[in-house]
C-alpha cells in the first residue's frame, strides 16, 4: 500500500502504518427501537423490538494483549483449548480453501501472525432482537365483578425469544468483549403467567 514493494507494518505509527490502513468501526451505529401496541375487544398484544444496523466486530478480547483471545471465535487458540462447531473449516492439504488459517499444536507456528486484524474475520456485529411480547386478556366486568374484583387481567410475557445475527453461536451483540475469553452468559429467554388485579 506504502509502494516500497514491500509488505511491511512500517514503524507502526499514524504517520508510518506501513502497508495497513484503519478498518471496522466497533461503534454501534443506527440503533434503533420498535414499540407496538395493539388491542381488539378484551385482548391486547404489546410487542418491543432493539437493535443494531451496523457495527464491526473483532473478536479480540484485549488488543494489547494477543494471549487475551476470543476461544468462541479462534480455533485451537492454545493446548487447552476447545475446538467448536463453527471452527471445524480450518486450513489442512485437503482443504486449502478453508475460512480459518492452519492450526498448529499449541497455538505455535504462524498463529499469531494469522490472527493480525483484518478484514476477513472482522464480523457483522448488526442485529436484531425481540426483547418483549406480551399478550393480555382483560375478563369481562361482569364477570370479573361476580368475584368482587373490579378489574382482571392474565397475561403472559415473553422476554428474548428471537434473535437474528451474524455472529457465532456463544457470542452475543450487546456483550461481546465484556467477558473474559469472549464466553458470555447469554440473555436467557423467560416466559411469565400474570394476572393483573384490582379490587
């Protein structure tokens, strides 16, 4: 990029980068929210939707420390390391044009270099969730005052149910980075029975 005819990382400063230039935007960018609220004779549907349209992701935990990695993203990342699912499409003679770099025994070899930032794993970090739904059904008065209540409401309240994303399974949007070794614990998903009543 510099036209040494070199590829190099310069001296590493804003003025030398070398053969490198500023990628990503970890910023969350055009967050948004969605209300509705909607009710026909004695039911009602409330519904709340968050997210993100666009943000970067690199899945470092700590970028001044290339030992503090996220083990959910990088195979093999050390000897003690587990091997998941979405990194199965690693580098070997029969599979060349893998996703992943070649792993090597104990995160030795060209690991690290391998995992310099750039913008082939630099991930999508939009979504979008559904925090709430809720569905209520208010008992007719004349029913309800037959057991001395003024007002009756059941319900029942759903909390995370969908998520659509572009990350790995174990990561989630709104902490990735917040957690050692890029494991989280995720927003559980919680359905709640309620009654509302007023005397």
């Amino acid at each position: 990029m510099d036209g040494d005819g070199e590829i190099s990382p310069g001296s590493s400063t804003l003025s030398d980068p070398g053969d490198r230039k500023i990628i990503g935007n970890s910023r969350q960018r055009f967050q948004f929210g969605i209300t509705g609220n909607v009710s026909y004779r004695n039911f009602d549907l409330s519904v709340f939707i968050q997210g993100v349209g666009k943000c970067d992701v690199w899945p470092y935990i700590n970028m001044d420390n290339s030992d503090d990695i996220n083990y959910i993203f990088w195979p093999y990342s050390d000897q003690y390391a587990s091997l998941y699912k979405n990194q199965l499409d690693y580098w070997t003679p029969d599979n060349t044009d893998a996703y992943y770099m070649r792993s090597y025994k104990g995160a030795t070899g060209n690991t690290v270099n391998s995992r310099n930032t750039q913008t082939k794993y630099l991930l999508n970090g939009a979504y979008i969730r559904l925090k709430n739904i809720e569905l209520g059904y208010t008992l007719p008065r004349q029913f309800s005052e037959k057991f001395f209540v003024q007002y009756a409401r059941f319900f029942v309240s759903a909390e995370n149910l969908l998520k659509l994303d572009h990350l790995p399974d174990g990561m989630d949007n709104e902490v990735t980075g917040s957690s050692n070794s890029g494991g989280v614990y995720p927003y559980y998903k919680k359905i709640s029975l309620g009654l509302n009543i007023s005397f």
